[in-house]
C-alpha cells in the first residue's frame, strides 16, 4: 500500500488576492498562478504553448509592456546586472484559462489546486467590496478607450470611534 502525500490547499482568501481586474476582466497573473499550482513561470508558460488551441483569446491575454511595467512590485527595487529584469511580458488568465493550465500541467498540486481557483473567483465575484479578503488599498487597472490608466482603490470601511 503507498502513501499518498496530502495537499494542504491554500485559503481561498488567499487565492483572492492574487486575482487583478484587468481590461476588465478577472485574472491572475501567470507568475501568481505558477506559486498557487507549485510550478515555475518557465513551466507553466512552456506548457501553455505546447497547448496553444485550448487557451482562446478569452481565457488568457499576455500583457503590453506598459502594462507588464505597472505589474512589477512597487516596492522592490530591481537589481542592475543580467538576468535580474522581467525577461518576457506575463500572461494573464481568466477563471477558465486558470482551470486549463490545471489541466495541462497535470501534477497532483495543480489539480487539487484548480478547485480553489475556481473558488476564489466565485468569492470574488460575489462578495462585496467591504468584504473582500485583501489589504484596503490595491491596485486596480482597467482600459478605458485602449489605453490602461492605474487607480488606487480604498476600502470604504467604517471607522471605530
């Protein structure tokens, strides 16, 4: 009899939180998603692209460079020397695009994986603003007449007096 190792699924608060509103549409990131299903950026794109037919235009989109630039951290700095920038421009995936690259990376951690993404978009699109799991300020994008404009978004929570 073998043992079959035990997957501890990660929140899907946490999950939530990796998920950006970009050109309107919901979507994670492929370096986020790559952490949540325990592979590498590298991987999880090489296999996107040996799987090119099951990703349409409305399950991924990879980022312009302006957008690719605001995706970086804000607070990191960038370190001189080769190798240590953004080589290539992201890919964004949206729920179903998400649920695909389960699919094609085929580990048991992705697969496992998949059923809190697919949750963690549903607490999305359901909770309201005031509930949502992330910090108070995030970062939002959104396209408005083809160009990408960047806003901060606070929470409108009560204050305690």
């Amino acid at each position: 009899m073998t043992k079959t190792k035990r997957i501890s699924p990660e929140p899907v608060e946490h999950i939530a939180r990796s998920i950006l509103i970009l050109r309107g549409q919901r979507v994670i990131l492929d370096r986020e998603l790559a952490a949540i299903y325990g592979a590498t950026t590298k991987r999880l794109n090489e296999q996107v692209k040996r799987n090119r037919d099951r990703f349409p235009e409305d399950f991924m989109f990879q980022l312009t460079a302006e957008e690719a630039e605001r995706s970086r951290s804000q607070i990191a700095t960038l370190n001189s020397g080769r190798g240590q920038n953004i080589k290539y421009r992201p890919y964004a995936f949206t729920e179903h695009g998400a649920i695909q690259v389960a699919n094609v990376l085929n580990s048991p951690r992705a697969i496992a994986m998949g059923v809190y993404v697919v949750r963690a978009f549903v607490h999305y699109a359901t909770c309201s603003p005031r509930t949502r799991p992330w910090p108070r300020s995030s970062t939002i994008w959104s396209t408005s007449s083809g160009t990408t404009t960047r806003r901060s978004q606070q929470s409108s929570q009560p204050s305690v007096s």
